[in-house]
C-alpha cells in the first residue's frame, strides 16, 4: 500500500510539476484542443482573432515562428513586416505588403491576433472556423511534429467563400511567380515576401511564401501551402464535390 501511494504521489507531483512549469508542449497540446472548439474559445471579427482562454506565451510563438521581429522583442506587441517580392515587369505597391500583429496581455500570453488585412479579405469567418476546427481534431504525429486531419467539406465549409483568382489578385497584387503543375492540373500563383527578424539574437531575412493553386478545369481554389506565420501549413481539396476531403498538415517548423 505505502508504495502504491508513494507512486501516486510521485505522479501527482510530476502533473503538477508541469502544470506549474508551464511545460511548452503542454501548452502546445492546450492550444490545439482550444482550436477545436474554436467558436466558445475564440472571436474572430474582421482581422481580428482573440483568445478567451490566452495559453501561448512569447517562447512559444518563436518556438513555431523560429523568429522575433527587430524592434518588439521585449514588448506586449510583436509586429512583423512582409515586403513583398516583385516580379521584374511591375514592382510590388507599398500596399501589397502584409503585417502581422500579435498582441500579448499583463501576463505574457497571447491575447490577439491581428492578420494581415489583405488575408482577411480572401478568408471568410466560417472558413476560418473550419481551419481551426480541423486543426483542432487533427492527428498529432510526434516524430515528424505534425498535425494532419482531413474533413469532409459538408462539415460546415461553404464551397462559394473561397477566394478566386480575381479575389487575390485584387487583394495580394500578381504573384511574385505564376506555374504550372500539370500533375496536379491545376495553375499556381506563388507570393513570396521578405521578413526582417532575430534568430539566436542575430539580424537574419527569412522569405516565407503563400502559394495558392487554381483547378486548370475550372479555376477554382484547391490547394493553399504557406509558412508565412512560421510552421508550414498546406490545404488541400482535389474537388469542390461533398465528398471532396480537407487536408491541414502543419510541421512544428517552417522549411
């Protein structure tokens, strides 16, 4: 008996060592079981995302971003700057580049997040809901530190919200590159930005992208791969049928 309660207490203190600790991949594990309940978890209005539970602290955004921006790495707001890359035939508008903004409260967490507008624009609120939703549910893979799922697109994703080739043009500008997979049938625009940080507290440039993949048949949106907010995240719909699969997968690190 005095050994099964001394392993009981030692268990109890481990919980609570970590519970006290703030354990990163616990926190981790919090965040994408809050996802999954995104609606009475989370507000997302226009830009605006906030958290009603915070639970990632500054170390967690640079464990998943692996950068801090320049001039706020000590501050409650973290703001990156993505300037857009141009292609030689029209260079990018001052407009065209994105800005991130992280909002941290009295504690240190998360509070908010602020995306870029131009995002906002190409990204309906329920559609929103579902990324995180699938994130959310998705299958955590330890060696690879993925999240995968898939979801059906008649589990809430209304087809006619995703944004057309029109849609991103008027919001992002034209692509940095433009190619064609014929594999896949389907036409990629290829935005790629600069983004100035601190790695191990050096001054480094990172050039994250957004690429987005139009049918060949249609042209509509059926694949998205992005790092732009640190870990690789790619979207994937071979048909806008309800029987068509939402694929999020979502390395613990960018490439």
């Amino acid at each position: 008996m005095k050994a099964r309660n001394k392993w009981r207490w030692s268990c109890a203190m481990i919980i609570i060592y970590l519970l006290v600790s703030g354990c990163q991949e616990l926190r981790l594990l919090q965040f994408k079981s809050q996802l999954s309940n995104g609606r009475n978890l989370i507000v997302v209005s226009n830009e605006n995302i906030t958290f009603k539970k915070p639970i990632l602290n500054q170390d967690d955004i640079l464990t998943l971003s692996s950068l801090a921006p320049i001039d706020q790495a000590h501050s409650k707001q973290w703001v990156y700057s993505y300037i857009k890359q141009s292609i030689p035939s029209k260079p990018a508008a001052p407009s065209e580049n994105l800005y991130l903004i992280l909002n941290f409260n009295s504690n240190g967490l998360l509070e908010e997040i602020t995306f870029p507008r131009q995002i906002s624009q190409l990204i309906s609120e329920s559609t929103l809901y579902q990324a995180f939703s699938a994130i959310g549910n998705g299958v955590f893979t330890t060696n690879t530190s993925t999240v995968s799922s898939s979801k059906k697109i008649n589990n809430g994703l209304v087809v006619d919200d995703l944004p057309t080739k029109q849609d991103v043009i008027k919001a992002l500008g034209e692509p940095s590159d433009t190619t064609q997979d014929d594999d896949q049938k389907m036409t990629i625009y290829k935005y790629t930005y600069n983004v100035f940080g601190l790695r191990n507290n050096q001054a480094i440039t990172v050039k994250p992208w957004l690429f987005l993949g139009f049918s060949s048949t249609n042209d509509a949106l059926i694949y998205m791969e992005t790092c732009l907010f640190g870990p690789l995240i790619e979207w994937h719909m071979p048909s806008r049928t309800n029987t068509s699969d939402w694929n999020v997968n979502i390395p613990n690190s960018s490439k």
